[in-house]
C-alpha cells in the first residue's frame, strides 16, 4: 500500500516549519501507572506543521478534505522543503559511490561537480525511508556528504541520493518541491484535529509530528 500524502498545497502551509532531531525513544506506561522512556537508540525527526486557517463559506470542501484525512490517518508523508535552493540541480543523478554502514556519517557519492547546501533534506532510495539532513559536503579526491544524523541503514553502491520529490502533481498541486517527503506519525491522532470560529474560519490544530522509521 502506497504512503499516505497529506492533501495540502504548499500555499496551505504556514512556512518556515520546524523540522528538528530527538533522540529515538518511546514513553512506556506501566501497569502501576508510572511512565518511563525506552530508548531505542539514533535519532529521529520531529516536525511541527502548521496549516493557514480556511474560509469554510468559501472552501468547506477544502477545509473538510483536510480534516477528514487527518481523522482517518496516523501515518502521512509530508514535504520537507529545503529553505534554500537545492545546490545540487534538478534532475542529476547522484550515485552512492562507496559502501557505508550503520553508524556512519561521511557518505561518499558522486555530484559531477556540484555541491549540496547544509541543512538541505535529504534520502537514499530502495527501501530507505529514513530522513536525513546534510552538514556538509566537500568536493576534492573524494565527493564526500557528511549528514547530521548517522545513518540507519546500511547503502551499497546500487543506492542513489534522492534530493527532490518526483512527480511534484503526485505529491501536492502544482508548485515544484525543492526537497523531499518524509514519512511521520501524527502524535496527536485520536484527539480533536479542529476548530470552526465564528462559523467561519476553520483552523487545523498545529500538527505534532514524529518520523517514522
């Protein structure tokens, strides 16, 4: 079954949004009632998303279509876009170009030349959900990324960096995505996901999200 998308526009989203790494771990509740964290070791992302308010007289269906997703779905992708254009353009292919194991950082792989820009989102793709946001990564004898987070999955030479969602209509509208979709968990699925003001204006709750892996 294919990811969930979340169906927002990225005129829907109240940007810059935060995107930020917690450490893995999970709150375990007991059955004397006291809680205690279980680490699970690496980090995860956490994002918290928030969505402009929708005129329901105008765009109920709108504001409905979002509601309703969001009362159906714990699990949804949503875009992680880069602040700043991807240093890498649009359409190159850039190969792993060594192997690199669980735990490592520095990913050596091939650009041809062009460089990717701290802080922008990236994945590995062939099974590799995971997240990943780059520090650095320099050009010399060697083509080297290092990431922020290690990494959760070993790669081999067969992976390729994916750097830019592809086909940006799948994912949402029309507006080209300079970045990627990242796979969450909505942390507060289960309680209330709105509110109508005034008959109104809809608003969607500021959404707490974790990454999941």
């Amino acid at each position: 079954m294919a990811d969930q998308i979340l169906p927002i526009t990225l005129g829907d989203i109240i940007t810059p949004y935060n995107i930020s790494p917690i450490e893995a771990a999970d709150i375990v509740v007991a059955a004397s009632g006291r809680s205690t964290v279980v680490r699970r070791g690496g980090f995860v992302f956490a994002a918290q998303l928030n969505i402009k308010p929708i005129n329901i007289l105008s765009s109920a269906n709108r504001f409905w279509e979002i509601v309703t997703f969001l009362n159906s779905n714990a699990i949804f992708t949503i875009p992680c876009h880069n602040i700043a254009p991807s240093g890498v353009p649009s359409g190159v292919n850039v190969q792993v170009a060594a192997i690199a194991s669980v735990g490592e950082v520095a990913i050596e792989v091939n650009t041809t030349g062009y460089t990717f820009n701290p802080g922008q989102y990236i994945k590995f793709d062939t099974g590799h959900t995971k997240l990943y946001q780059v520090m650095a990564h320099q050009v010399g004898a060697t083509d080297v990324i290092t990431l922020s987070q290690p990494l959760v999955q070993n790669l081999t030479t067969s992976n390729r960096v994916v750097f830019e969602a592809q086909p940006t209509t799948e994912y949402y509208g029309n507006t080209p995505l300079d970045g990627v979709m990242g796979l969450f968990i909505n942390e507060d699925y289960g309680s209330p996901q709105h509110r109508i003001e005034d008959g109104i204006l809809g608003r969607v709750n500021p959404l707490a999200l974790r990454e999941k892996v």
